[in-house]
C-alpha cells in the first residue's frame, strides 16, 4: 500500500509539473533559452511553450516573419524534438521539428523554401530573378555559427531562370546539405542536354561559387561580360556573403 501510494504521489507531481510547464509563457522560456547565442531575435512572443507565436523574429539580421510553434508530448518518448514550427515571412516560409539539443540548436524534419530575392550577397541581377532555394528532408544541428550535423537535399532553379537570358535551357540544381568544416555548406550540381556542367557551392558565413562548363564560345564570352573569370574550360564566379564581389 505504502508503494502504491508513493507510485499516485509521484505520478501526482509529474502531472502538476507537466501542467505548469505546459502554461509557461512562451516569453519567458523564450528569453531564458540560448536562442540569442544562435542569431536569433524576435519582437513578441504570445501563448504558452505547449502552443504559442514569435513575431517579428529575425536571424543574423535577416528578417524571417512569424513562427507557430505547437508541441506534441508523445515526441518525448521517440527522442524527436518537442515543437513543430512553422514559419512564413518576407524570406521564405518552412517546417521542421525543433528544439535544443545541450547548447545546440536541433531541427529535424526540415523542409523550407527561400526566395533567391531576400538573399545577401548576390549581385542584383541575380536576385531579381524570383528564384527560390528549397530544402526537404533537412536535419540540422547548429551551435551558435558552428555546424555540427546537415543532411537533406537542395534544390534551386537559380541557374534555369539565369540561362533564359542567353536563350539557354539549363536543369534545376540539386545536390546535398553538409557540414564542412564546420560551416553550413550545399553543392548543388545539373547538366544540361548540350552538355554544360553547372555547379554551385555555397557556405553560410563564407559565401558561394558558381561554375559553369561549357566550350560554347558565344556563352563564354557573354559570361565573362557578366563578370565570369576564364579557370580553363571552366568559367567561374565568386562572391562573399554581405561583401563586395571577389573573383577567384
């Protein structure tokens, strides 16, 4: 009897305590976590850390809009994150599974679109051309600028819509989300019917590159019009993230 009784005491307390953990204010669990150590800020936070908004949030500076979380307990036992997020603003919209991980930011289950437009450190003309960036199947686990864990696929029809310009037909890019380093890093890559090779590397602190292969000498030296460095068959352009250009 006297176990029985502990067993309803103790059961009692974790149900009181799940209960007030539940109606904590979203505001509160927000400025006592280490969000601010990853980047990210924000101008309100509304409802409780079981079901709550953040608006006004931003990353680094770059504005990302409005994210409702919404928790699920049986995630607590599967070892997933605790909060579903999802997002949508002036930089794209997404979902993931989120939550920290020790010091790290941890988020699973990551699909996202980014729109090309909202991007730092491209050259005008490529961001007027209403590109996006897409991620599915991402997991992500990041400390502070650190990557520690990336995986999913990218996708983006930057270079399709780029090739409309010299009457070109070039495929989607794709390719993976790693680690290198420790910087976020994609390396997308497509080939086109006439043989073309693009390829793009990008790093989230560093910046990108794009090369593309191509022995059409009319595309070539309009390449090198728009800024392409001649690197063999090879024609190459650079740029640092919120910098000026930099050809290598």
């Amino acid at each position: 009897m006297m176990r029985l009784r502990t067993f309803y005491v103790v059961l009692f307390s974790l149900c009181l305590l799940a209960g007030l953990v539940a109606f904590a204010p979203l505001s509160f669990a927000m400025r006592q976590s280490r969000l601010a150590e990853q980047g990210i800020g924000w101008q309100q936070a509304r409802g409780s850390i079981w079901s709550g908004q953040v608006t006004g949030m931003v990353w680094k500076g770059q504005p990302v809009g409005a994210v409702n979380l919404q928790a699920r307990l049986g995630r607590l036992f599967s070892g997933a994150p605790l909060h579903e997020a999802r997002w949508a603003g002036p930089a794209g919209q997404g979902r993931a599974l989120v939550g920290m991980k020790g010091r790290a930011l941890n988020a699973r289950a990551v699909s996202a679109s980014l729109y090309v437009d909202n991007l730092n450190g491209l050259d005008p003309s490529l961001l007027n051309l209403g590109s996006t960036v897409r991620l599915s199947k991402g997991h992500l686990l990041m400390e502070g600028e650190r990557c520690r864990t990336a995986s999913g696929t990218i996708t983006t029809d930057l270079a399709r819509l780029a090739a409309m310009a010299y009457d070109r037909d070039w495929p989607i890019l794709s390719g993976p989300l790693s680690c290198e380093q420790g910087e976020l890093a994609a390396n997308m890559i497509g080939q086109a019917a006439d043989g073309t090779i693009i390829s793009f590397q990008g790093k989230l602190s560093t910046g990108l590159r794009l090369e593309i292969e191509t022995l059409d000498e009319d595309l070539r030296a309009a390449l090198k019009l728009a800024g392409f460095k001649a690197e063999g068959t090879k024609l190459v352009y650079a740029r640092q993230m919120g910098q000026q250009e930099r050809l290598q």
